[in-house]
C-alpha cells in the first residue's frame, strides 16, 4: 500500500520550511520510526520520522526545497521489497547528500571546494557551512601563484545565504528594537553564598536526584521570586493593551551551532532547583542535535541569557518579543569590593535587565533587579520561598 510522507503540521508562526537532508533514497527499506528527512524552520531543525515500514519508493522533494504544512514530499510502500540490486549505489548517494548541509553545499560550489574532502564537524559528521569556510580560508592561504583569486591581491569574499533560524533570530532581533522602548539597568550580585551552598550540598544534591546543581536554577529561583513582586515584567504588550500573565514560563537562550534557541521552562515556578537543572540539560543535549519542538519554542513570558558560559562580563540583552524584559548575566569573577569598610576580594557577577519602558517603569526595574540580587545573596531566602 502506497503511504504520502507528508511535513508536519507546522505552528501558526511558520509559514514554511526547508528540506535540509534526506536519509534514505529510493528503493530503501525504512522501519517505522526511523528518520526519513531533517526539515528546517526559522525556529527549529525537525526529524521526520517514518510513520509506517516498508520501502521509500519516490522522492517528490529535493534537499533545499521550500515546503509548506503537510505538502506530500515522498512516497513510501508498506508491501514492497528493498531494491537489493541497486541498493549499493543509493546508499552512497544518500551519504553524500546527507553528509553536507545545503548552506555547506552553496559555499562549497562558489568557491570550487571538494566537501569529500572535509571532515565535518555536525551531528553525525555532516559538514556544516563553517567546515566549508574553514576549508575556504585555508585554499586562500595557498600561495597566490598555485590558486587563482577572484580579488587582487588575494583578499577573498564570501556570500553566504543566512539559514532561516538566522533569518528569522534577525527578523525578531530588529522587531523588538524597533517596536519597544527598551532600557536596560544593571547590578552586581556576590555569588558567594551561592558558591558555598552549592559547594556544602552538590555532592548530596546529585547523589539524591541524579542531576549535578548548577547555578542557572539558582538564577532561575530569584527571578521567579522578583517576578512575583514586580508582574509587569511577566507582562507583554498588546496593541493598547497590557497582558499580565498569573505563570511563569522561563525562556532560557541556548546557542548552537544553527544559532540561538530560547526554550520555554513552563510552569518554572513549580519546579524544584533538581526539575529545573534536568530541564536545562536536555534542552542544553537537543539544542544541539537539532531536536528541540517548535512547542518548546513558543511563548514564554520571560527571559534569561548566560553569556557568562562564553566568558562575557557586561552586555546589553535584547528583549525577546512579545516578553517585557530579559535578564543577562555574565561571567563570576573575583573582584575587589568594599565590605564594613574594607576591601576584600569576593566572586561577583554583573547582572543586566533590558525592559521595555512602555509598561516597566524605571524605578520597577531597578527594584526587580535589587530583589534578584538579594535573593541570591541570602539563598536561603529563595529556598524558604521568603
């Protein structure tokens, strides 16, 4: 029996997506579950799945290709036979295919590069487009007599088409600038309490929930507990209207290789420091195989961004719409600072709270600041919920 091998319903914010890379050919068996297809959005990287067994008869749509919500891009039958004849050849061609990204494949033609030749550095070994410039840029450095290059002097460009998640994090970036009043206030926060308390509990913490404490959930807790006391900035804006949202799903921003993704802890207000370190580990493990849900992806009502973990001390966070505010925090460093009139050396941490001025006023977002520093310099508070 002939099956269609439809795309997936997409959410009512993607319009359309990409075919990035077929895993199976024609002629191949394929057991039910097993991923057919990696499908791109501006949001996500989707597997699609094999939703019978049997054998992929015809390919309707190409690697690179645009689709649309359940457009009929392949043929697969349930009765038939794998092609064992031919199945040598079309199984090297799909590796091939698969084996290099369509942004990969564009650069790689443009500059005359050989992808058999590139290790690649993706999910499963697929080379990306950043293998491909790094293959680009060592071609560049042969000597200008043995290459030919296409500037004088040996000054070589490249043009490279932005993947959607790029398009779209551009798109986002530039409509929160444009449509909000954003300002942004600052803080530092001593982490050694935090420190301590993690030091004195992390071995018991992991041996009784199965999950290292770490320090997000910490940051996590004092949001929520600042977020109670301050609800315009788990607010969003709606034409002339205020939104107050009475839960608390966290936006935590993650970077990959495709770019940043921001899943959603939801209801993060009930979760414990361990629900909350798990969350963050598999998000942290799927973001970068691709495999987050475009579920995971949407609302949220406020944000955090760690750009500490890539060594920034100070940044200006950009608020992700429709949210109010966003939280920065950066890198711990041990800085001197004056305690009861002396100087000692503690670990601090600079704090950043981009907000939108149309509905957070400047005195609130000080204070909301103020609270999230407070909490995380008496722990104690946040987990007596005080």
């Amino acid at each position: 029996m002939q099956v269609e091998v439809k795309v997936p319903q997409l959410s009512e914010s993607v319009s359309e997506a990409t075919l990035v890379a077929w895993h199976k050919q024609p002629g191949e068996a394929v057991a039910e579950g097993e991923s057919l297809i990696d499908i791109e959005t501006d949001k996500v990287i989707l597997e699609l799945p094999a939703i019978k067994s049997g054998v992929l008869t015809k390919i309707l749509k190409q690697n690179g290709d645009k689709v649309t919500s359940n457009e009929v891009i392949a043929l697969l039958d349930t009765e038939a036979k794998p092609d064992v004849s031919s199945a040598v050849q079309p199984d090297v061609i799909a590796k091939e295919q698969a084996a290099v990204m369509p942004a990969a494949q564009k650069i790689a033609a443009e500059n005359k590069v050989d992808t058999t030749a590139i290790k690649g550095s993706g999910r499963g070994g697929r080379v990306i487009k950043e293998d491909v410039l790094n293959a680009v840029q060592e071609k560049a450095a042969v000597p200008v007599s043995a290459v030919p290059q296409p500037i004088a002097g040996g000054r070589v460009e490249q043009r490279v088409p932005m993947t959607r998640i790029r398009q779209r994090i551009a798109e986002r970036l530039l409509q929160s600038q444009q449509n909000a009043a954003i300002l942004t206030t600052f803080n530092e926060v001593n982490m050694l309490p935090v420190i301590e308390l993690r030091n004195h509990y992390k071995d018991a913490f992991e041996k009784k929930h199965g999950v290292k404490l770490g320090f997000m959930s910490f940051f996590i807790k004092a949001t929520i507990l600042a977020l109670h006391k301050f609800p315009m900035v788990n607010a969003s804006v709606d034409g002339t209207d205020i939104i107050y949202h009475g839960y608390y799903d966290i936006g935590v921003a993650i970077g990959s290789e495709r770019g940043l993704v921001v899943p959603i802890i939801r209801d993060a207000d009930k979760l414990s420091l361990a629900d909350i370190e798990r969350q963050i580990i598999d998000f942290g493990t799927r973001a970068k195989d691709g495999k987050i849900a475009l579920e995971e992806l949407t609302g949220g009502t406020f944000s955090i961004s760690n750009g500490g973990v890539f060594g920034s001390m100070l940044s200006t966070p950009i608020i992700n719409p429709p949210q109010s505010a966003i939280l920065g925090i950066h890198a711990t460093k041990d800085r001197p600072v004056a305690e009861n009139g002396q100087v000692v050396i503690r670990p601090m941490n600079y704090l950043a709270l981009s907000y939108d001025h149309r509905i957070v006023d400047g005195r609130d977002a000080v204070l909301f600041l103020a609270t999230i520093k407070e909490a995380l310099e008496y722990p104690g508070r946040v987990l007596l919920d005080l």
